[in-house]
C-alpha cells in the first residue's frame, strides 16, 4: 500500500510540475519581450516628458524625435510599421523603475550609461545614440564667459541625474563654491532658471540647447564652452533576455552602418538591388542575418525605410535642418572624425 500511495504521489508531483511549466510558458514575458510585444501588438517605448529634438510630441500630438526614431525603428523591424508603438513619458526619477517593472520594453530617452546603472539596476545599455557631455546655460547679461568664471554661483539641476554628482565634482576639483538647488522635473528646473532662483542651469549640453528654446528669449542666453563630464546616451533594455537586447542594440547598428553606405530613405529600394556583398546581407539577400535576430530578411529595409539612416534621424531632429542646429561634433562617423562606429552586419 504504501508503494502504491508513493508512486501515486510521484504522479501527482511530476503533473504538478509539467501543469506549472506549462503555465509559465503561457506567459508572455516569459516567452521572451519579442514574443511579448507581438502577442500585445504595440512597442512600449519609455521616453522623456519633452525633450525638443529627442522624445517630444509635436503640434499634432506625434512623438518626435533622435529617441523616438529609435523606436520607430524597432516598430518597422518587428511589425513593418513604425506607428506601432506606445510612448510613455518619464521622469528622470522613475524611468529605470518603469524598464524593470515591465511597464515598458525599453527605454529610449535621454539616460547616461555608466557603471553603476550597468551593474546595479538590473538594466543593459544596447549602444550609443548620443555622445554627450554636461555644460552650463547662463543668462548673457551676467557677462560670464566661461565656467571657471562660477565661483559662489547658485545652479538649479534636476534631481535623480548624473548632474548632481558631476557639478559636486567640477567646483570641488576647480576649488569654487557653489548652491545647488534641486528640482524633480527639467520643467520645473527650467522655471526655476527662467524665474532667477538661480544663476545657472545644468544639464547635458544637447538638453541646454533643447531647453533653451523654451524660455521667453532664447537668444539671452547662452552654452558655455565647457563640457564636464562624457554622458554616453542609449536604449537600455532589462538584463536577462539576449534576443531582445541583440534587436534593439542591431536596430541602432543598422541605422547607423547605413549612413557609413549612403543608404538612405529615398533610396533604400534602390541600394536593396545592390550586387555588392556588404549591401547583400544587409538587406537579406544573402544569407538569413534577419531571421537569425529573430526578424524578416527585409529588417534593414523596414528600419530605412521607416526613419532613415543615423545622420538623416540626426540632422532632422537635433543637426542642421532641426531648430536646435547643434553640430554632429562626437556623433559623426568614425570616418568622418566621430565616434559613432557600428559593428558590421556580416
């Protein structure tokens, strides 16, 4: 008898165990993020809560935007449309806590990539969308010409970023005193600065030149040449799933390889019927790269023909045919004197 009760318990207990797995399998998110956003039909996409040139809505309520783009790119990569996606507004304070609670697929807004977030957080960075650096926005009339010029300077910053830590660090380094006054949101940061509750407003340089364009008269103020820190910018994902991490940080490289091959929006058809090797793979015509990341064989396609390349993302939303009008500096190709360098699809 008690064989039996034994055996029939081992039954039981493996049943328990395949029925529970099987629950688990069922899960989306547990079928990986790709499956997760196919099954729900959308791309949750984390971004600011208005950044001009970055991740801001336009006139007609359109996100737009470097980091938009990028999401966009994913959205054609997976459902051959770059409207379907879902953009969700972030503050600095809860951004990572939305990645990691699972609200949002990814994060593409402007996010510094260091250490401390790669390893603490439960989060990777896929790339570098933006190279930049923090700087300092200050009124013309103050007549200051340079950010060693600081010393007993009241600095209104945004709290839960790295520009807290770096100010602490350059007027400690530089031996200048300083107040720093803390606000939770760039708006209310950008008020305060506006409103003269401080003398300074620090940020990273490409926000400056986003936030800038909001005061009253842009033209009274002005960037000071110093750049104190590198803030490497990217799409960071949550630890854990490869394939997903593989399709947002390929996106990225897509984008930009297709700058370095002057394959464009207009003309990406085009280029697809290109003899030469290196175009060949990249457009699925040789070889499945595509369906290796878990995509079609048109995902370079899809991605070009939804934002364009890099340099056109680039020069649309924050370069030369932007208000911004910032110049590509770090962010040009690596042949070109920039950084920006994507491994080869290959």
């Amino acid at each position: 008898m008690k064989r039996v009760s034994l055996a029939l318990i081992s039954i039981v207990s493996a049943f328990a165990v395949q029925s529970a797995l099987a629950q688990t399998q069922d899960k989306p998110k547990d079928r990986g993020t790709l499956q997760g956003v196919k099954d729900r039909g959308t791309l949750s996409c984390g971004v600011s809560q208005g950044l001009p040139g970055f991740s801001a809505p336009d006139d007609k309520g359109n996100w737009i935007g470097l980091d938009v783009d990028v999401c966009r790119a994913l959205a054609a990569a997976i459902f051959n449309d770059p409207s379907k996606v879902k953009f969700v507004p972030l503050s600095a304070k809860d951004r990572f806590t939305a990645l990691q609670s699972g609200e949002i697929d990814v994060l593409s807004r402007n996010s510094t990539w260091t250490l401390s977030r790669d390893t603490s957080l439960g989060l990777n960075y896929t790339g570098i969308s933006y190279y930049d650096g923090q700087g300092f926005m200050i009124r013309k009339s103050l007549k200051v010409n340079s950010a060693l010029e600081l010393n007993g300077a009241s600095i209104c910053v945004q709290t839960g970023t790295t520009n807290e830590q770096n100010t602490s660090d350059y007027f400690k380094g530089n031996n200048m005193k300083y107040e720093l006054i803390a606000f939770g949101t760039a708006d209310e940061t950008l008020k305060a600065y506006e409103s003269g509750r401080c003398d300074v407003f620090t940020s990273d340089v490409s926000q400056l030149y986003a936030e800038r364009l909001k005061v009253a008269a842009p033209n009274d103020h002005a960037v000071l040449p110093e750049v104190i820190s590198k803030e490497p910018l990217g799409p960071v994902v949550r630890h854990g799933d490869d394939q997903w991490f593989d399709i947002v940080k390929w996106t990225l490289f897509a984008m930009i390889n297709a700058e370095e091959y002057a394959i464009t929006q207009k003309n990406v058809d085009e280029m697809a019927k290109s003899s030469k090797p290196e175009l060949k793979r990249m457009f699925g015509t040789d070889g499945n790269l595509g369906e290796q990341l878990g995509l079609t064989k048109d995902w370079v396609t899809r991605i070009i023909k939804a934002t364009g390349n890099y340099g056109e993302s680039f020069d649309r939303h924050v370069g030369a045919g932007s208000k911004l009008g910032i110049a590509r500096g770090l962010n040009k190709l690596w042949n070109q004197g920039g950084l920006q360098y994507a491994p080869p699809i290959r």
